[in-house]
C-alpha cells in the first residue's frame, strides 16, 4: 500500500492554548486508521483540520501527494473526502430518500455531469433508482418517505453514512460511527463498513470509543493524549504498549 494521506508536524493553537502538537502519520490506501485517546486529546480538531473545516496553526497535509494545506472543505469533498460527525448531521424536514438524493446530485454536479433537463422539477430515474438501492444496503429502505427528524438515533447516524457514501469518497472519515447505538446497531455498523472497504477499497479513518468497534474496523490505530501522538502501529502492538494502558484502554485490556 501507497500512503494517501501524509500529516506532517501539524500543530493547531487556539490564542495561547496548543491544541495540536506536531502531530506526524501516514494513512494508507485502502487500509482502515483509527484514531484514538480521551476526551479533549484532540481527536475532532484532527478531524476538522484534515477535512478543511478549520485550518491548521502550521505543518503540512498531503492528499495523493499534493500539499491541501490550505484547501477549502468543498474542495476536499469534490476531492473525495467524505466525513460523518459526532452528532449526525442530516437534512431533519428532507425524506430519508431526499436526504441521500441531495447528496448524489451534488456528487454528480461536482462531476460536471448531467442531472437532467433544465424544466424537471424532480430528479431522475436513475437518481432515484441509486437513492433506494443505497437505503436498500443501510437498511433504510422501509423508512424511505420519513422525514428525517423522525429516525431513531441510530438511523440517523446510518442515514448519514449513506449520505457520505452516495458522495463515492476515497476516503470516509467517521467521527464517533456508533455512538449511542445499540449493541446490535453497532454490530450491524461495522459489517457495513468493513463490506464496503472490501468491496469498494476505501479508505477508512474514523475516531470511536467502542473498542471492539475500534479493534473489528482498523488496521492500525493511533493514540492521541493532550494533543500529542503517543504511539502509532496495529492494533494487538497498540493493545500491549503500557503507556497506552495506563492513559486510555485500562491496564486489563492493555495486556489482554
């Protein structure tokens, strides 16, 4: 594997308050990178700064070998970023089904293709053909013509995986995928994401607090504490490192 994405010494203050501090790792191709730590080590600000929502104090990205430093989030999505948040972010009045067609005629607007004739009030066959076949793979189809205010916490978050994947990224990024699912939800999670990395090749960066989600969806993990990378390498060496025990997975995981 080639590495996709390069982050080199990137630093991120806030006044006198150093949030990042010369943060260094490379994501490869294809591979699924989790990023990992406690509350306030930095992990969303990381997030923010690589998908071009907030800008970095110094240091250097790289995306396919070019600089995206000062890249804007529009441009980086055109690019082939796609992200999910903490709290899903979807369209609350929009259909289920809305809400993903939004994101493919956006998709395919960025592409330069056509959406159709200029006088048609509604979006394509083929538009909504994928749409449904998308909420077909989410598990979503039945709840298709709900507007979107009324899913359960879990649907929205897997409606707005669906949104992020109608926008065909190279890299899906996912802030907390499963938080405040179910056990069965979060199960059901990680067997899409790890089918579409199969199926698809994308590359997979995500932040979680569940570790089983952590350990069944990367292949290699870093550890973040006060802003600053404690160790990077595969999950089972990451497991048995004694510094990470001791500030983040507990002493009975770290030497599980």
């Amino acid at each position: 594997m080639t590495a996709l994405i390069e982050v080199v010494r990137l630093c991120k203050s806030f006044g006198t308050h150093s949030v990042l501090k010369n943060i260094s790792f490379e994501v490869m191709d294809g591979e699924g990178f989790a990023i990992i730590g406690p509350n306030g080590a930095g992990k969303t600000t990381l997030f923010k700064i690589l998908t071009g929502e907030i800008f970095a104090t110094d240091g250097a990205i790289r995306y396919q070998g070019e600089d995206i430093m000062g890249v804007a989030a529009h441009s980086r999505v055109h690019g082939g970023f796609g992200r999910t948040f903490q709290v899903s972010r979807v369209l609350p009045e929009f259909t289920v089904l809305d809400n993903v067609i939004v994101a493919i005629e956006a998709r395919m607007r960025g592409q330069g293709l056509p959406l159709g004739k200029w006088y048609q009030w509604r979006p394509s066959k083929a538009v909504i053909e994928e749409a449904y076949y998308r909420l077909v793979d989410m598990g979503l189809v039945d709840r298709r013509f709900v507007e979107a205010r009324h899913l359960s916490h879990g649907d929205k978050k897997s409606l707005e995986l669906a949104v992020a994947l109608a926008l065909e990224p190279r890299v899906l990024m996912l802030d907390e995928p499963t938080a405040g699912m179910s056990p069965t939800e979060r199960r059901r999670t990680v067997e899409l994401i790890s089918r579409i990395r199969a199926e698809h090749g994308i590359t997979v960066m995500l932040t979680e607090h569940d570790m089983d989600v952590v350990f069944g969806l990367a292949d290699r993990l870093l550890v973040m504490n006060y802003g600053e990378v404690i160790v990077t390498g595969p999950p089972e060496e990451v497991r048995r490192n004694p510094t990470v025990g001791e500030i983040y997975l507990g002493k009975e995981m770290a030497h599980a």
